[in-house]
C-alpha cells in the first residue's frame, strides 16, 4: 500500500509539471543546435555536451524542495559576488573581457550565475517584504548596483545591462512606472550626451530636476535615483573613452553611423553590414539548411554567438524568422502565466525574473543583428553558443518549472 501511495503521489507530481512550456524549451534547443550546426560543427559538438550537462543539472533542480532554494539564495549571492570579485585576479582575458575562468578545456562565465543569485535574492527579499519599504528597496538597489557595475568594468557592458530587467520585476511588484521612464531617459542621456557638451547637459540636467523634485516632494528615494542617473550621464564621455575596449566604443559609434557608407564597411560596420546582407538574402523561404552562402563564407564574425539570428533569416527566411519570434514570445508568455499563477510571492518574483531576462535578452539580440541596438555581446537564449549561457538560461526556466510543480501539487 505505501509503495502504490508513492506511485501515485510520483505520478500527480509529474502531472503538475507544465509541458507546454517545457516542450517549447526543447523546440527553441533544437532549432538551435540545427544553426549552430550550420554556422560551425565545431562549435555545435562543444555545445552539445553542454545541453546534456544542462539536462542533467534539470534532474538535480527537481531533487531540491522549493524552500531549499528560498534558504539557499543569500548563500548563493555571495558565493556569486565572490566569483565575480575573484575573476578580476584569477580569470582570463578573452577578447578583450576579463570575464572568465578558464579550468581546462572549460571556460565558465560567472556573470551568468549572478542573473540566478539575483533573481533568487530580490524574490527572497520580497518574499515576506514591501517594495515600498524603503530599507528593502535600497537593499535590492544596492544589490542590483553591485554586479553590474562588477561586470561593467571586466568590461562586459552587455551583461550589465540585462540587470535593468529586474526594474521590470520590481515594477510587477508595486514599483511605479515613472519610475521606468525614469530609467529609460537616463539611458537616451547617457547616449547623447556622449555629444551633447557639458554646458547644455548640465542646465538641462538641473531644470528636470527641479520640476522632479516639485512633483515628488515625498518621494525621495526617486529623487536620490535619479541624482545617481544624471550622475551617471554626466559622466558618460569619461566612461566611454576610459573604461570601454576600442571595440566596445566602435559597436556603440556604428549605431550613429551608416555601416553602407566605405569608411565604415570593411572596419567597424563590417559585422552589421553582412548581418543584414544574410538575413535580407533569405528572401521569403530562406535558403534552406546548410545553404546560407554568407554563413558558409563565414562573413559575418561571432555568428555563432550574437549574430545567430541572422543564419535563421538566411536559411528560414522571413517565414523562418518569424515563426522563432512567434515561438520565443510564446515561450516568454508562458513564463508570465506560470509567474502569475504562484500561490507565494517567492515563486512570482523569481518567475517574472525568469521572464524578463529572457526578453530583454532577446529584444536586444534581434536589434543588434539589425543594426537597432549596438552589439554587446547579448546572447540569443538557447540559440547562441556558449556554455554558460545555456545553463544558466535552463537552470532559470527549471527553478520556475519545479516552484510551480510544487504549487500546483499542494495547492489543487
């Protein structure tokens, strides 16, 4: 009788697991091991063994309950800080990034770890805590500054950003939305002023302020963001000419320019250029497997990781293309419905994390191959090669898979 019992327990578990959006997950892994097979059988054998380690690691997340994870995650946090400390000693240059260590013939990148510690430790915090309480919110503030600025200077600038999209989580949680706009016009100062001169930044800086500080007398833990913002562009030219490589600062000069025009082509704006050549010579069916002539020249460099998009427009085509746009919002959306349903704050927080980096990531995956965003080394998740990333990305979504299992099995 008690085996049967377990049997059946077993069996309803399992049931409670959500398919639907594990099924897509094996869809987008095998599509894109399909291109990355086609841009490099090199690069696709390496990944490979990493999607078998990333499954395994599947398994070894279900072994834990939900509130192992929920004790574990300031632990967790450390040791990631600590990892991302340690890289500026211990790591490894690798085009122009000291952001990885190497042990063996395996390169690990702990920045990827740092996106799980966060996402566990702000829903950790907010799990029996308000946003609005401000000792929580500078906490999470603090811990949201300190890696990506820790990342920043390895310098990774690509892998800071993504750390904006918890403000999309906090926001889910009670945070205003002026609060976003406030965010996104930092960033838009942050661009031009890298030439807009001082004496019409800082003027203009100082009028917002004033009408800011009018409109939110109360609210002064907006208005100290938003002094650390200015700050920020304020600073910008001297923290794009001093802390970012050559190449760092040629990605982000393309965007201004025309990568058409011959001062730009064969240097800066060769990588864009026949990104938008592949994915415009796919026409409406693509190419077909293995067909694309550019990805097959190998014209367009690191194609296998931030440019693997443009392989899907050349061998898919239009139809090709949108259907993975079809299928990856899919898949975000799913992560939102499964967020949504959480019985406990914990499992919200870390689900709409979850959600939100994987769409910030591909948001600006795609703008970059098309020329809308600069190239800064975003991954497209589960497409891209790199070990790290696709492990990471697996072991984001399975959290969330094993919290909503458990909810559904003690809740229904």
């Amino acid at each position: 009788m008690k085996e049967r019992s377990i049997i059946k327990r077993n069996k309803t578990f399992i049931n409670r697991i959500d398919w639907k959006i594990i099924i897509i997950y094996i869809f987008i892994t095998i599509f894109g091991y399909i291109n990355l097979y086609s841009v490099s059988y090199d690069k696709a054998e390496k990944q490979l063994i990493w999607i078998i380690f990333s499954f395994i690691s599947i398994f070894i997340i279900f072994i834990f309950k939900p509130i192992h994870y929920i004790n574990f995650s300031p632990f967790f946090f450390i040791i990631t800080l600590s990892l991302l400390i340690g890289v500026f000693f211990f790591g490894k240059d690798i085009n122009g990034s000291k952001s990885w260590y190497v042990i063996g013939t395996i390169n690990f990148q702990p920045s990827e770890l740092s996106k799980i510690s966060t996402s566990l430790i702000i829903a950790y915090l907010l799990n029996k805590n308000n946003i609005n309480d401000k000792k929580i919110f500078f906490l999470i503030l603090i811990i949201l500054i300190v890696p990506s600025i820790l990342i920043f200077i390895q310098p990774d600038p690509g892998s800071s950003i993504i750390f904006s999209s918890f403000f999309l989580t906090l926001y889910r949680e009670g945070l205003p939305i002026s609060f976003i706009l406030y965010c996104i016009f930092s960033i838009l100062l942050f661009l031009f002023s890298l030439s807009i001169p001082y004496y019409i930044i800082i003027p203009f800086l100082f009028i917002i302020f004033f009408v800011f500080f009018l409109i939110n007398k109360r609210q002064y833990r907006y208005i100290v963001l938003f002094l650390l913002f200015s700050l920020f562009s304020i600073c910008s030219p001297f923290i794009f000419q001093k802390l970012l490589k050559p190449h760092h600062k040629d990605r982000v000069n393309i965007l201004f320019q025309n990568e058409f025009d011959k001062k730009y082509r064969d240097n800066i704006g060769y990588n864009l250029l026949f990104s938008k050549t592949a994915i415009g010579s796919g026409n409406l069916f693509g190419k077909g497997f293995n067909k694309g002539t550019i990805t097959k020249g190998k014209f367009v460099p690191e194609q296998h990781t931030d440019y693997i998009f443009c392989t899907v427009g050349e061998e898919w085509g239009f139809i090709g293309s949108t259907i993975l746009i079809i299928i990856y919002l899919l898949f975000i959306g799913r992560i939102y419905f499964l967020s949504e349903r959480q019985k406990n704050h914990f499992g919200r927080i870390l689900g709409y994390s979850v959600g939100n980096i994987i769409f910030v990531h591909f948001c600006i995956n795609l703008g970059m191959v098309m020329g809308l965003f600069p190239t800064i080394g975003i991954v497209l998740p589960f497409f891209s090669y790199g070990g790290s990333s696709f492990l990471s990305f697996t072991i984001l979504v399975f959290l969330l898979i094993r919290i909503d299992a458990f909810n559904q099995y003690n809740f229904r």
